[in-house]
C-alpha cells in the first residue's frame, strides 16, 4: 500500500472519491471525471478544503509553520512553499471577543511575518504589527484580541514583509480566517473557496517575476481553487450553500459568475449588507473576499472568472507593454443532480450598517496613485507611488487623530487599476468615478479603477497605533506602492 499523503486522506475523508494517487508518479486511478494534462496537473478532482482548526472557550491557539517544500498543487508534486504543508494554509475559526494566538516559525530562506487580512485589531506590540520581521529560522507568537463586537465573515492571512510579500504570497503562503456569526444563517453546507493563481515549470518550480511582471502585477498560468484545478463541487436541488470565497490572488481580480444559479450575496470584506443582494456577478480584486449564498438548481453550472479589464502597461515601459489583462478561466464545476431537497428558512435580518455619510468628518485628504518615474524598477521602467513617494519605512506619511471621521479622495492617475488596502479600519465607499454611492458599502480593499477616482470615508476608533495602507496589487506594494499611518 502506497503512502497516502495528507491532501490524498482529505480527499478520500471526503463525499464521494474521485481520483486516488497510486506511488509517488502521478499515476491517478479515475473514478469520477478528473483528467491529467501533459503538464502533469490534475483537473475535476472531488472538491477538498483545507483543514479547520476552531477556538474553543474564547481561544485559539494555532502553530504555523512556512516553509518551501514538496506539496500538491492542481494535483501535482511541486516545489513551492506552504504554511504547514498545505496551499493554502489551515482555516482559522474564531468568534468576536476571541483571543487567536498564532506562533509563526519561519522555515524560509528569507524573512517573513504575518498579516491578519481584515481584522479589526491592534496594529501594535504582537497583535497585526506591520513592523515586525521574523528573520529565516526564527519565531515569533503572535496574540490578537478580537473585540466583542468584530464584524463577522471572511478575513485571511498571509505574509507582509515588504520587499518579499508577493514572492511568499504567489508561492502559497496564505490561509482563511473566519469570524463565525453570532446568530448563525441556515445553510445546508458551507464551503470555503480560497481562489490564487500561481505558474509552474516543467520541473515544478515556480519561475521569477519578470520586470515586466512586476510592473503590471505578476498572475499565475493557473488559476486554483483551494490549491486545485476546476474541482468539482456536488449538491441537491433546493439547498442552500455557503461560499466563503477569497481572492488570494497577488494581481488577478475575479469577476465570477456561476450561470444557472442563484446567487445571493451576504457582504463583502467585513461589510455585511443589512439586506442580502441577488447578484448575477461579482468583482473581486486582490485581497477582497465574498460571502455568498448559492441556492443550486438542477443541472452543471461552472464558476468561471470572466476576463477583466484592470488597465494597461502601454506607454509604462520604454518600447511600450504587452500587458494581458486575464483571459476568461473555469474554476470549478458545480453539479446539481437527484431529488429537490426542503427550502431553508428565511435568512435571519442583519444589523443596520453604519453610515458615515451623515458622520462629521474631522479632515479630508488625498491619496494619489501614479506609476511614476522612480529608481525602483530599473531603467526605463516606472515606480508606483502614493503621492509621488515610494515606501520608507523610517517616514510616517499620515497622520491622523483618534477617534476621529476622515474623508479620503482616493486618484489614480495611471492606466492600472490599483486596489487600495487600509489595515486595521474598513473604508466606507461614498462615490466611485463622481458618482456618489446609494448603498452602504464598507470594504477593507477599495479599487480605484485606471484614471479615476474614488472617495472614501474612515472611522479611526478603537485602536491607536501605527499601520499601513498600499496598493493590494502586491508587486506594487513590493515596490513602494505603500504608506505608513500613525492614528494618535
Ligand atoms: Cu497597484
């Protein structure tokens, strides 16, 4: 009897067994419709998730280990790296008022850290502190207090070392974290969908970014849906699912649609809608998560990611760029078949969100992203910025009062998109483009399409401290596309 690897045991654990791997070779005994490509990747495997680690009695402690290592990814054996062996890393549950402690041990040749995507908690001391380096070898314990009323839904994790993020981040360092609801919602499933994209050579290496690659955001060859290739998903007519979906994407932004189904949207990021939304489709940039009820209907549907248009390289580069901007892609099959099932109850009202339109602000500001000329990103090359600075470390850029109302005018004034993220306090969107927004939109990544504007409203409460903001595209980040706020 072969070894039976640790994805291999989660997928026979799973409903319904669709491909075994026999030896170490690659040789798969199909029983559901799973096909291998020339390149040795696997696709149509029964749908798997990482493993689940929950508190209990207000805690959860959890052991994270990175490391470049032998994983399965689209069903293939390659090089790449992991946070305890598995892409993505283990799902964190938690509730509000939790206390999650997370000892990191870097295992790289490089140094790294850790960022708790969304989460409302101090940016300071070992809570989300953007200023710590654990260097290759080391640890560090990490301790975050999440207050009792944290929003809930969809956050995540992934290193956030500036200089290295996108690097660790496109080679498979990055996991879910989910904040439970306190009254739950009926659903007869729940799924986490944590969607990357990453590219593989023919010896299972990962290639290096380009210039090129860096200048416009590097996006994968392959688009995975928790490490895998078009998985297959199965339900019965008339249930209602959960799908918990994040785009842990380093570039590539998700317009996804799932044809033939009905989509009903809860929030995105941290921002719960008071009234769930029918959607037919649905953007995602880097960073960005939803929170989705799929009611399934009889018959196949595939999730697909539909192409997106986030700008051009043209006239960036000396020679100008050839820039893809993502070419549509199926990410995973959804096959509803056999005897209709009793409809769930109704969805339990959500909390009024609040509403910063009608809230004093105390300042307003301007952010402005440009790919400018900078010594960043070689000859001939231009350097994104914010307000025509690239990242310093030892420079806070923004200053602002505790406890206070800002108004930010967010302009870009390149021919990329580039989505903002602001750590520690969500945005509420008021206009995109001079339009003002009619719904209450609050969202920890804002994009702020090509040449356009958008405006956004922050309550800086809670914690104090010093954090950052940058562009969630993260080769932009690497490269100075980020600022440091310091809220007194
Ligand atoms: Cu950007």
């Amino acid at each position: 009897m072969p070894e039976i690897s640790r994805r291999n045991a989660l997928i026979l654990g799973g409903a319904g067994v669709a491909s075994v791997a026999v030896g170490g070779t690659g040789f798969f005994l199909n029983q559901g419709f799973s096909s291998v490509s020339s390149a040795g990747t696997v696709s149509g495997s029964t749908f798997t998730e990482p493993i689940e680690l929950r508190s209990a009695n207000g805690a959860l402690s959890v052991d994270l280990e990175s490391s470049r290592q032998r994983v399965s990814i689209a069903g293939r054996d390659v090089n790449a790296l992991s946070y305890n062996g598995g892409v993505p890393g283990p799902t964190l549950r938690v509730r509000a008022g939790d206390t999650l402690r997370v000892s990191l041990k870097n295992g790289l040749a490089d140094p790294s850290n850790l960022h708790v995507h969304g989460l409302h908690v101090s940016p300071e001391n070992k809570s989300d502190n953007m200023f710590v380096t654990v260097a290759a070898g080391d640890s560090f314990d990490y301790q975050y207090e999440l207050p009792a009323d944290h929003p809930p839904g969809v956050y995540w994790y992934h290193p956030h070392l500036h200089g290295f993020v996108a690097e660790q981040v496109f080679g498979g360092l990055y996991g879910a974290i989910i904040v439970e609801d306190p009254e739950s919602i009926p659903a007869d499933r729940e799924r986490l969908l944590v969607i990357s994209d990453i590219s593989l050579n023919s010896s299972g290496n990962i290639p290096a970014a380009s210039p090129m690659d860096e200048m416009t955001g590097r996006e994968g060859d392959l688009v995975l849906v928790n490490g895998q290739l078009t998985p297959d998903l199965v339900a019965l007519p008339g249930e209602r699912e959960r799908w918990r979906i994040i785009n842990a994407s380093v570039s590539r932004y998700l317009r996804l649609r799932l044809d033939g189904q009905q989509l009903t949207l809860l929030g995105i990021d941290s921002g719960r809608f008071e009234s769930p939304q029918e959607i037919d489709e649905i953007v995602l940039a880097p960073g960005n998560r939803a929170d989705l009820l799929v009611t399934s209907s009889l018959g196949t549907s595939t999730l697909r990611a539909l192409s997106y248009d986030r700008g051009s390289a043209d006239g960036m580069m000396m020679g100008g760029g050839n820039f893809r901007s993502g070419e549509e892609v199926a990410l995973a099959t959804f096959s509803v078949a056999g005897d209709a099932v009793v409809a769930q109850s109704a969805i339990p009202s959500q909390p009024a969100q609040r509403d910063l339109r009608i809230a004093p602000t105390t300042a307003k500001r301007e952010l402005v992203f440009a790919m400018g000329m900078g010594g960043g990103m070689g000859a001939g090359m231009m350097s994104p910025t914010i307000n025509g600075r690239q990242f310093d470390a030892e420079r806070i850029d923004t200053t602002v009062q505790f406890d206070s109302v800002e108004e930010w005018l967010l302009t870009n004034t390149s021919t990329l998109d580039h989505p903002l993220h602001l750590h520690v306090w969500p945005m509420q969107i008021i206009e995109q483009d001079g339009q003002p927004v009619d719904s209450i939109m609050w969202q920890d990544v804002v994009n702020v399409p090509a040449r356009s504007t958008t405006r956004v409203r922050i309550a800086f409460e809670d914690f104090g401290g010093k954090t950052v903001y940058h562009c969630h595209i993260l080769d932009h980040e690497d490269n100075g596309m980020m600022g440091i706020i310091a809220a007194n």
